[in-house]
C-alpha cells in the first residue's frame, strides 16, 4: 500500500476539521457542461465525501479509514483505485476527482480508466492545484516533505493529459485552483 493511501487512513478521523471546503460552484459548473443527464456520478479519491455529499456522488477510495467517513455521512462507498475502477464502460454520467489526481499514481491509467467508464456525454470534472502558482509551488515543496509521492501539473499539461484519453477538454477556472472538465464525445453527433 503507498503512503498516500496509509497516511489518509489515519488521517481520516481530522480529515474533515482542518481541510477547507471545495468550491463547490466550480464542481457544479464542470458538472454542467455534460452532454446528457447526469444521474450516476463517482468522486474518485472522494475520501470522506465532501464534495460526493454537495452532488450525490458515490465515493470511490482506496482509504479504508476515508470511506468510513463517507458511509457516516449516509454515501455510497467502492473501495477502488482510480487504475482499475470495477465498473462497466459506458456506465457513469459524471466523474469528479477534486483535490487528489495529484496523489495518483499512473496517472495517465487513471485518465483512461476514468474516460472508459464514462458514458458518451458524460463528464470528468477534475479539480486540482497549478504547481505554475506561487501557492502550488509551496504545496509541491510541502507535499514532498511529508512523503507523498504527489504529481502536480499546470493546467496546460492537465488539459493536454485529458485530451489525450479522448475527452474533449472543456477549461472552467484557472490559478492555484483549477477546474478542467473533459466530455466523452457522443458516437455519430
């Protein structure tokens, strides 16, 4: 198990107390460039279910110690990694990952697990830090020295990765916080 993964379980019962809230306007403006209704979405890395709570998302976690969490808060759980999600293709409307794609390892996998089991119109929406900004650079630096073996990229880079697992790459914020969103083309539109 990586250290990311132990860390937040033990971190999960102060997870809540010191993490500050997600934008939640930003998830919702991602959600709403979808092409198709969204009924079944996933947080992938949801942890304890912040953002899954605001939106009805399933929480998707390999953090034992987050997931409990998140089944306290009444959510639907699936302990999974981002790199081999259990679900069908074409089975999900909308995926969110905020604040963690950083922390996956194989992140391209990831990508396109997450473009597989998106259903055409849906949408992933990710949320994540800009190591380019004075902040990012700080959280790089802060991230390393307590062992996480974190990924940041620019928004550039992220929308490129996006891009290149077939999603068309739809911006929605820049700066420290950025929000990407990606649609599954629909077959034959």
């Amino acid at each position: 198990m990586r250290w990311d993964v132990r860390a937040f379980d033990l971190f999960a019962p102060l997870y809540d107390l010191v993490m500050p809230s997600a934008n939640e306007d930003a998830v919702r403006k991602g959600l709403f460039v979808a092409d198709r209704e969204l009924s079944r979405v996933l947080e992938i890395g949801g942890g304890s279910g912040r953002v899954a709570s605001t939106v009805g998302a399933t929480v998707v976690d390999p953090a034992a110690g987050m997931l409990r969490r998140a089944r306290r808060r009444g959510l639907e759980t699936v302990q999974a990694t981002a790199t081999d999600l259990p679900h069908p293709d074409d089975s999900v409307d909308a995926i969110l990952v905020v604040d963690a794609f950083h922390h996956f390892p194989k992140q391209r996998r990831c990508l396109e697990e997450m473009a597989r089991v998106l259903a055409p119109g849906g949408v992933l929406v990710v949320r994540e830090f800009d190591r380019d900004t004075r902040l990012g650079r700080g959280l790089v630096t802060a991230e390393k020295l307590v062992g996480f073996d974190s990924t940041f990229h620019t928004t550039t880079e992220l929308g490129a990765a996006i891009e290149a697992v077939g999603l068309d790459v739809r911006p929605i914020d820049y700066g420290f916080e950025m929000t990407i969103a990606g649609v599954k083309p629909v077959t034959g539109a």
